[in-house]
C-alpha cells in the first residue's frame, strides 16, 4: 500500500475535499489515463495496477464524475421512454419493465409524456433524445411519414406498439387477433349486436383492433358491430354510456380497460346490470380488472415483459457488437369474467318501454320438449336447455369464472320464461356472491359453500378464508323428447373445503318440461324446471350449519337457493299469506313471486314436492328463497348417509293468484313424484334432522 499524506491545506475541523482522478492518480502513483481506464472497467491495465487503483480509490472515496465520463466516452448512459399517457397502467407497467432491464446494465431512465398530442409528440421524443443515448417510443400517434422521418432523428430508437417498417427495431402486440378473440367470446355466448368503442383518433393499436373487427365481421354475417367514438380513459368510457345504451346492443368492446371501468361506472349509475343487460369487455387487463365490480373480461397483453423486451433491443442497438431483431410480435390471450355473460333473452331493465314488452301469445308458445344440449367445442361453450326453434331456457355455468370468495359452484343463469324474460340474476349489486339457482350452502363442517362472510357468534359477520368449491366432475343426459316427460341433466359434483380436501358427493338431476295449458285460462302456458340433488357423506360424517343456527335469529340460509331480478314489484304468495314476512319461516308447501317489469308480468312458483322445509325468503331487499337445510337446528347426515334437496320451479309468463298457486302447487304433488328411495328429510338415507 503506497502512503499518503493529507492534502495541503486541509486543516482539522474542515469539510473535506472531494478527491479528484489527479489525487488517485498521485497515490497510485499512476496517470490519469490509468486511472480512467480501471475506473471504466477497461481491461487493458494489469491486473496488480488496477488493483492498486482501486484500493486507493476506495480509501480516498474517490467517484467517477459521471459528467466527465460521459464527455469522455460520448454516452450518457440514460436512454428516454416517449409515451402518449403515463396515466394509462398500460404504459406504466411499460416503464417498469424498461426500468427494471436497464438498471441492470447500468443505465436510467428518463421519461417524457406527450398527454396525447400528436402535434407536439416528435418535437417531444427529439428533445428527450438530445439528453440521453438511445429513446423508448411507445404507441405514438404520429402518421406514417411523420415517424419514419423522426425515427431517422432520433436513433438509436425502439418503437412499441407501432410497426417502423424496418427502419428500427419493433415490438407489435397483435391487437387485431386479440379483438377477434374478444368478439368470438361474445359470440359464443349468442351476441349478435356489439359495439365498439373506438380509442385516439390517430392510435395504430385501435386500426389493429378494427381490423380484427372487420374479420370477425366476415366469419359471422349476422353479426352487427357498431362504432361509437370514445377515447383512452376512464372519462371517454363514462361519457359513452348514454350512447351505448341507445345503440340496444348487448354487448360492448372497449378500445381499453381504462375504457371499460369508465363505462360500467355509467352503466351502473344508469341502473343497468352487468352482464344482465349487456356485457363488457376490454383490452390490456391491467392490474385493477380482476378487481372491478363485475371483474372485467379483457385480453392480457405482457406489459412488463413489453418493456424489458423493448430494453434489451435498445440496449443491442448501443452496443454495436450486438445484432438487434427487427420486429417481435406477442400474441394476447383472452380473459374470461364475471362481465360478460349471455346474451339476454328478454327486454333490457332499463331502456325499453312499456310499448316494447309485448308477451307472446298462447298460439306462439313452442310445442317442442326443453331439450338439454351439450357443448360441442371448448372454449365459452355451455350446456343450455333449449326450447322450439332455438328458444334458450335457461344456461349452465361451471363457476370457474367466480372469484375464490364467492365459493365457486355451477349454478343455472339466466333463466328464462318462455316469453324470454329472464327471472334469475347473478352477482348482482347488493350481494355479490349470489348467482341464479344453485346450491349455496354457508357451513358445512367449517366451510363455506355460500360466498362473502361467514357469521361468527358474538362477533357478527367475517370474512374468512374458508371458501370452498363444487366442482362438475361429470354431465349426461337422460329421458325422451316428449314434451310431459322433460328430459333430465344429470350432474356429479364435488364439494371440496378451503384447502381442496373432498367434503361430500352430490348427484344433480335437473329435469325440464313444458307446462299444459290450464283449462279455462287465457294466460300464457309455462315451463317446469324440476331440481333434485342427492348429497352424500362419502367422506366423513357432515354437520350442515347456518346463521340462525350460529346465533343469528331467522338467518336460516341456506340449500337450493332461487335469486330473482329486482323488478318494478314483487309480490310474495304462499299458504301462509300474502307478503314476506308470512312466507319466511313458514312451513307453505310452495311460494310464488309475482312481478311486473316493463308493463309484463311473470310468476315464479316455488314447490317442495316431499318433505316441507321452513323458507327463507326475501322480498323488499332482494328477492330470492330457498327451503332452509338447518333452519333452527344443524342438519346431521352420518358417514355414508345421504340427504336430498327437492324443488319444483314453475315459470309462467302471467300473475298468479293465491288460489290458481295453490291449484298448481297441489297439481305438481298430487300423484307423487318418484321418491328413487331417498327421502328429502333424509330418515331413508341416515340423514338425521334434529
């Protein structure tokens, strides 16, 4: 080690001074070239020097001026990323992925953003070039001749999101596939009129989109897709929704996700359910879309990866050994949620009018049996039960779209009257984890089957990680086409707890037929959806529990639960009498819920056709019902027993009277129903009811 004194002048007590490359140089006893080379890891120098330099540099905290080292070697090692909106996620995630591959090999990041103005964008990305090394354009909004005169100034320069024809090296995502994916989804689910909200004027991403558009347009010619002109942000989705609504389309595509929250934030406002109404879906899938309320089906596009693959292109074309790619494409994939869904059936909540709701009459009603069909390819395909020439009664759905917490199960929605007006509803507003018809069951040894909190005694409703799921394992179906008879959906299904260990088997045979036309009665004749689950304790002993059994008087939720639409009324009929606090709790061998929407009227009648269990029931805040499992008391099946849940649903597309339910109600019992040796109370099954 070489000594050294301290500096001249330098006096106890002063600041010190900041060591230059000349004071290495003297310690080191070396010159200022030398230095210079080991301080920029040059490899020239010997190895003993360049140590020495180093140690000396060490002790006098000697750091090269980064100033000075960029004067000397002609780089400023920070490059610029150029984009349209750092408000948008999008571009955010972009700059993370530059930033990140950057630091890597040394370099910073400065960025620039043009707020959308295509007028100032070149002058912009120029003056953002001329105080770094090399420039990040992204999806700039320049015309064709205008970029490739800038990208001549300003390279080394990658482009995202734009084709440079060559002149630079280019990272395209495949919009135009991803928007076919978008409209064949919505396809699939029986959409036939789309519309569009369009994005920036001068956006490539967007041509790429249109174009996609126009060749879904091609593969399907009753497809209507309309063009509507939005923008890029929340606000240009909002402002839209007025719009939307007035095209009457049923589903709606957004340039982006930023887009889509805009517009569902107007269609809620406006009253209209999503999906229920009309479907949503966007672009990107930034962070926040699986969390929006519904979350939002969109295409995921790599972000981050964008921007690290755009760093390690930029970073080739600085390094003049390296030999950089020309172009690069990425292929979206689509993401399936909870807003979109099937095409609705009957008249929108919102925006028909009373002249629009016109009921089929008896002569129009099909004759045909509902018949189930099975998918027939992968993808959005569903099992639906169809009717007549095409009619769709009613839709199977797995729940894999469900999120954790809502307890995923298969479940029908939408469920339709023959004069196609839907009578179900799914995750709407005031409880998220309710969805059409299916068996939601809130304690079953611990776990939840239900979604949302679970209620704690003396501590009230909690939300717990103890959701579990039913999953289909298996569908077939079974009966003839005779119209009387109905055929059946035959389910196997597996409840499995929060940590996927199998709790119970069910058997679920759903068996659909027309309803005759009563004698005498002018109203339109209905549908009969007849539900019997077997539930089986093939893995244990089951304790069935519920609020009410936990400590929450009346809150006996729980089994085969019905969620209807809110409509303009809702009228509650049952034995016991008429409203809803006669009908909940009550032991009424069937209830009814009358409702007007639109100037029509519809009645759902719900009918337990073996043993009669307590309803829980719900009118004035939502309306849905169920037979309760454990209305006052758990509900005990023992290992290897069994416990069935039975209800007959009929949908009639008129308002029943308390007398013509009673009649209907005792015409769907009279004359039994087969019992197949379980019985519903479970004595014949050793389920045991205490």
């Amino acid at each position: 080690m070489v000594s050294r004194s301290p500096r001249d002048g330098q006096r106890a007590g002063q600041r010190r001074a900041v060591a230059t490359i000349g004071d290495v140089a003297a310690a080191a006893g070396v010159s200022r070239a030398t230095v210079s080379r080991v301080m920029n890891g040059r490899s020239t120098v010997d190895a003993a020097i360049a140590e020495r330099v180093r140690d000396v540099a060490a002790e006098l905290s000697y750091r090269p001026s980064n100033a000075a080292r960029s004067l000397a070697l002609g780089r400023t090692q920070t490059v610029a990323l150029v984009v349209p909106d750092l408000g948008n996620p999008v571009f955010q995630q972009i700059l993370r992925g530059v930033m990140a591959g950057a630091a890597e090999d040394g370099y910073r990041v400065l960025v620039a953003d043009t707020v959308e103005d295509d007028q100032q964008e070149g002058a912009i990305a120029l003056e953002a070039r001329l105080r770094c090394d090399a420039l990040v354009l992204v999806s700039p909004r320049i015309g064709d001749a205008e970029l490739s005169a800038l990208v001549a100034d300003v390279e080394p320069v990658v482009l995202v999101n734009r084709d440079a024809g060559g002149a630079a090296p280019s990272l395209v995502v495949d919009y135009e596939d991803a928007a076919l994916q978008v409209v064949e989804h919505l396809v699939a689910l029986g959409h036939r009129r789309i519309v569009y909200l369009g994005g920036p004027v001068r956006s490539a991403s967007d041509e790429l989109r249109r174009a996609g558009l126009a060749r879904a347009r091609a593969q399907h010619p009753d497809l209507e897709i309309l063009d509507l002109p939005a923008g890029p942000d929340i606000q240009a989705g909002h402002a839209a929704a007025p719009a939307v609504l007035a095209t009457r389309a049923t589903a709606a595509v957004a340039f982006n996700d930023l887009v889509a929250f805009g517009l569902l934030a107007g269609l809620n406002e406006a009253g209209v359910a999503v999906p229920a109404d009309i479907s949503v879906a966007g672009f990107d899938d930034i962070e926040l879309s699986r969390y929006a309320t519904p979350a939002l089906t969109t295409v995921a596009v790599p972000q981050a990866e964008l921007g690290r693959h755009a760093w390690r292109e930029l970073h080739a074309v600085i390094d003049d050994d390296a030999h950089p790619a020309r172009s690069a494409r990425f292929t979206p994939s689509l993401e399936v949620r909870g807003s979109t869904g099937p095409v609705p059936q009957g008249p929108e909540r919102v925006h028909v009018t009373d002249d629009d709701a016109v009921v089929p009459p008896p002569e129009e009603i099909p004759a045909a049996a509902p018949t189930w069909v099975l998918p027939t390819g992968t993808g959005a395909d569903a099992i639906v039960l169809t009717c007549g020439d095409g009619l769709e009664l009613a839709r199977h759905d797995t729940g894999d779209r469900m999120p954790q917490v809502h307890a995923r199960r298969p479940y029908l929605h939408p469920v339709h009257t023959l004069a196609g007006v839907p009578l179900t509803d799914v995750s709407p507003v005031d409880h998220r984890h309710h969805y059409g018809v299916g068996i939601a069951v809130p304690d079953v040894n611990g776990t939840s089957y239900w979604g949302g909190r679970t209620f704690i005694e003396d501590v009230g409703p909690t939300l717990l990680k103890n959701h579990g799921r039913q999953t289909s394992t298996g569908v077939r179906i079974e009966g003839t086409d005779d119209p009387g008879a109905g055929r059946t959906l035959v389910e196997d299904v597996i409840w499995s707890d929060e940590h996927g260990a199998p709790q119970l088997r069910e058997e679920r045979r759903v068996t659909a037929r027309l309803l005759p036309p009563r004698p005498g009665s002018d109203a339109a004749p209905g549908w009969v959806l007849d539900w019997r689950s077997t539930l089986h304790a093939d893995h244990g002993p089951l304790e069935i529990r519920s609020p009410a059994t936990n400590g929450r008087p009346g809150a006996g939720y729980g089994g085969l639960f019905w969620r209807l639409p809110i409509a303009e009324s809702t009228t509650v009929l049952s034995a016991a009498g008429t409203g809803e606090t006669r009908a909940h709790g009550s032991t009424s061998p069937w209830v009814a819920f009358v409702q007007r929407q639109g100037g029509r009227s519809t009645t759902l009648l719900l009918v337990q056709p073996g043993q009669v269990r307590p309803w829980f029931l719900r009118s004035a805040e939502y309306p849905g019902a169920c037979p309760a499992l454990a209305w006052d008391a758990p509900l005990l099946v023992p290992d290897g027993g069994a416990t069935r849940l039975d209800l007959v649903a009929v949908l009639l597309d008129s308002a029943l009277t308390a007398t013509a339910a009673t009649e209907l109600a005792a015409g769907l019992t009279d004359g039994g129903l087969p019992d197949e040796g379980v019985a519903a109370g479970g004595d014949a099954s050793g389920g045991v009811r205490r």
